[in-house]
C-alpha cells in the first residue's frame, strides 16, 4: 500500500513539474508560430509613434497601411484603364473593368482616411511601381496580357498577409473599415485575374521586387 502511494504521489508531483516547465518555456520554442501569429504588422516606421485619434489609437503600422492601399490605387487604377483599352481578351478586359472600378471607390475611401486622421498620402507610385507600368505600356500583343495578369496577381496576392495583420489587430475603427474594404478588393481581382487563365502559380510564390521605399517628396498632404 505505501508503494503504491509513493508511486501514486511521485506521478502527481511529476505531473506538476511538467506543468510548471511548461509554462515557463516561451512560446517562441515551439517554433514561433503562435507569437508570429500575434506580432504586430510589418511596416515602415514613419518615427510618429502611436497617436490618439477620435477614432482609436492610429499606430505606425496603421499609418504604413493606409499609405499603401493610396499606392496600390496609384498604379492599378491606370494598370486597369490599360487593360481596357489594350486587352484583346475578354477576360482581360474583364479584369480591367475590376481594377478601374475597385481601386476608384478604394481610392476615395482610403483618402477620406487619410484626411480625417492627419495621415499624408503619396500623390505618384513609387519607383518600382512606375517600373512595372513601363513594363506593361512597353509589351505588345499576347505578351502585354501575360504581364499584366501575372504583375498584378503576385502584387496582389502579397498585400494579404498585411491586410490579415492590419485588420485583426488596428485598434482604429476607420483603418479596420478600409482594410476589411481593402480585403474585398484584393480578393475579388485576384478571382478576376486567375479567371483569364493566364497566371503563372509557379512564379506567384516569388512575387514581384518589392516596393521600393517611399521618398519623402512621394507624399504629400491631401487636400
């Protein structure tokens, strides 16, 4: 009988110390997935810190966001106005039609944005972007449409982790309406884009160059 109680309490007392254990190891050793999970967005750091707003504390991250769904307008709008215009197949035209008029009612929403929380917006795309609009303007026939879908499918698809991560964790009512907008949008050109048949999921995983950074003459109040 005593055997079986000390066996007893040694099983108890083990238990407890692997609980204990358990809890002191940092989430990080189980590979990082959960605090990863729970970091706050990636983004440039504008140095302004978090500020109070009439509609929820407005951080660097949230400014970086709202900065970014401006530039992606500032290139797709005429991405999708050449595609109109240049596409000889539907689909293509399609996808146009999509971008034109997702990015025209982003755009005007993401500057009512920017006006009501005092957040300067890029007024031109930024080098890299300007880069890819050459790119498409320069291609001619079947190779223009293989460009312009594949462009803005990997730029697309890039921007859902950082809506993801701006949406669960902004503390600002009118950042999480635009992103939760933003996401809409992303989603519905990415089903329009893969819809023409022309995307390459090989070298979507890649993406395109990332952005180059914004130069301070790039943003300017908007007015």
């Amino acid at each position: 009988m005593g055997t079986r109680y000390a066996i007893g309490s040694g099983v108890v007392i083990t238990a407890l110390a692997v609980t204990l254990i358990a809890l002191l190891i940092p989430v990080e050793s189980y590979g990082g997935r959960a605090s990863a999970a729970a970091a706050a967005p990636a983004g440039e750091d504008d140095g302004g810190g978090t500020m109070s707003t009439a509609y929820g504390p407005l951080t660097a991250a949230d400014r970086d966001f709202v900065r970014k769904v401006r530039l992606a307008g500032l290139w797709e709008l005429p991405a999708g106005r050449q595609a109109q215009q240049r596409g000889t197949r539907p689909s293509v035209r399609t996808a146009g039609d999509h971008l034109v008029d997702g990015h025209t009612e982003l755009d005007r929403q993401v500057i009512q944005v920017g006006q009501a929380l005092g957040v300067d917006l890029p007024n031109q795309p930024s080098t890299q972007q300007q880069e890819w609009l050459r790119q498409m303007t320069s291609a001619q026939g079947d190779e223009y449409e293989r460009l312009f879908v594949q462009l803005l499918r990997q730029a697309h698809g890039k921007v859902f982790a950082l809506l993801a991560g701006i949406r669960a964790q902004t503390r600002n009512s009118m950042v999480r309406s635009l992103a939760t907008s933003a996401n809409a949008t992303v989603l519905d050109h990415i089903t329009v884009l893969e819809d023409t048949g022309l995307v390459d999921f090989d070298a979507v995983a890649g993406g395109p160059p990332p952005a180059t950074p914004l130069r301070p003459s790039d943003v300017r109040p908007t007015k």
